[in-house]
C-alpha cells in the first residue's frame, strides 16, 4: 500500500487528452449534422434577405398560406389580432376546398417532394376538420358551434 503520510497522489491517464479530442469531434460532428438537418430543404421558402419584405413567390409560398388560413379556420392556431382561436368551419372548408383545386390543377406540375407536401397537408386538414365538426355537433357542446 502506499504511505499514508506522503499525502494526495497524483494519477496522470495519458489517454484523457485522446478521449477528450475524440468526444470533441463527436459533439462538432453531431451539431454539423443538426445543421444540415435545420437548413431548408431545396425547394421549401427561403426567408428573405434583409430589406427585402417578402420572400420569393413559389409554390411552396402559395401552399403555406392556404395551409395557415386553414389551420386558423379550425382553430389550431390564434388569430393574429385577437390572440384567442376561434373556429370558423366554412371558411376551413373553403381553405381546404382550394388547396383540393390547387392539387386538381396542378397534377403532374409539381415535384414529387411538392405533390406529397400538399397530399399530406390536404389529408391532415381534412381528417382535422371532420373531428372538430364532428365535436361541435356533440351533445356535449349542445350542438352549436365551436
């Protein structure tokens, strides 16, 4: 055993700098691959550049907007001036109903990543729909509307 009077001792791990530097380039190569996870993807809306007031017109644009005037309608988001939701269901079925000729009429114009955008989007909003008409017409809710 060691001599209790000699006082603390001092192990050096010659290996410690090695496994730091590799722990190092494992957090750097992780946050890389974040990074490249976070950027849009080719044909998603660019934010504009600074001093311009709105981004690029394009497909993707024009969907997001449909999408947002849907999503209000069923009240999945706030309004903008009230802060409060609020379910208006002819105006969702309105939304949905253009973004279904928005699909109609671009039928083999879009890129594959587009044309599965605005299926799934179209299918989300309308599953939605149903289930919010379905509950405002519930006894629970007497009925009435939401």
């Amino acid at each position: 055993m060691s001599d209790p009077d000699a006082g603390p001792q001092l192990h050096i791990d010659s290996d410690w700098k090695a496994q730091a530097q590799a722990e190092k380039a494992k957090l750097a190569q992780r946050d890389k691959d974040r990074q490249e996870q976070a950027q849009p993807a080719a044909g998603a809306a660019k934010p504009p550049p600074p001093g311009k007031r709105f981004p690029d017109a394009d497909f993707g644009g024009l969907m997001n907007m449909l999408v947002s005037q849907a999503l209000m309608s069923l009240g999945a988001v706030a309004h903008p001036q009230t802060g409060q939701p609020h379910v208006d269901l002819d105006l969702a079925r309105h939304m949905i109903d253009l973004l279904g000729v928005l699909e109609d009429k671009s039928k083999g114009n879009l890129s594959d990543d587009e044309a599965k955008q605005l299926a799934t989007a179209l299918y989300e909003l309308r599953s939605s729909y149903v289930q919010i008409a379905n509950a405002s017409r519930s006894p629970a809710t007497g009925g009435q509307g939401m």
